[in-house]
C-alpha cells in the first residue's frame, strides 16, 4: 500500500499524462501545477526534517490534495494516519 505521497505524487502523473484528453488541457495543466506546488512544499518539509508520512500531522495537509481522488481503491487514509484517524473516532 502507497504511502500518502506516493498516492499523491501517483494521481499528479497519471492525470499530467490525460491533460490533452481535458476540455481545456491548459487550465488542466495550471491545476496541477497548483497541486504539484502545494503538496511540493509538504513533501519537502518532511524529507528536510527526515519525517516519515505515517501519523504525521505536516503530511496530513497532504489530504487536502489526495481528496481530489477519494474515489481512488488506493485512497486509504486511515491507513496513512492510523493514530490519528483513531484519535479522531473517540
């Protein structure tokens, strides 16, 4: 099972590679630079602090973007964060 980032970074090429199918593949491709940068900043941050995703609060802003394909099989957030999504059932 992917970690949260490699979903995120997984759904961000498969969707690079259908812009042109897109409507307006420009646009297509604007709103996934958008969410390249964003998620970008997040991964950096915990690869410059060597932090692991699992649990971690900062990787959880990650979810904002990765929400986009919640209909995914692979999207598995209470897998990425166990103890928090248990935190959050109480």
């Amino acid at each position: 099972m992917p970690n949260i980032v490699d979903f995120v970074e997984a759904r961000l090429t498969e969707e690079g590679a259908n812009a042109e199918a897109m409507p307006d593949p420009d646009k297509w491709r604007r709103m996934l630079d958008a969410l390249r940068t964003v998620s970008g900043q997040v991964v950096a941050y915990l690869e410059a602090n060597d932090l692991e995703p699992a649990d971690n609060p900062i990787a959880a802003g990650l979810l904002v973007t990765a929400q986009v394909w919640s209909d995914h099989p692979d999207f598995q957030p209470a897998e990425w964060f166990p103890r928090m999504s248990k935190a959050g059932r109480r």
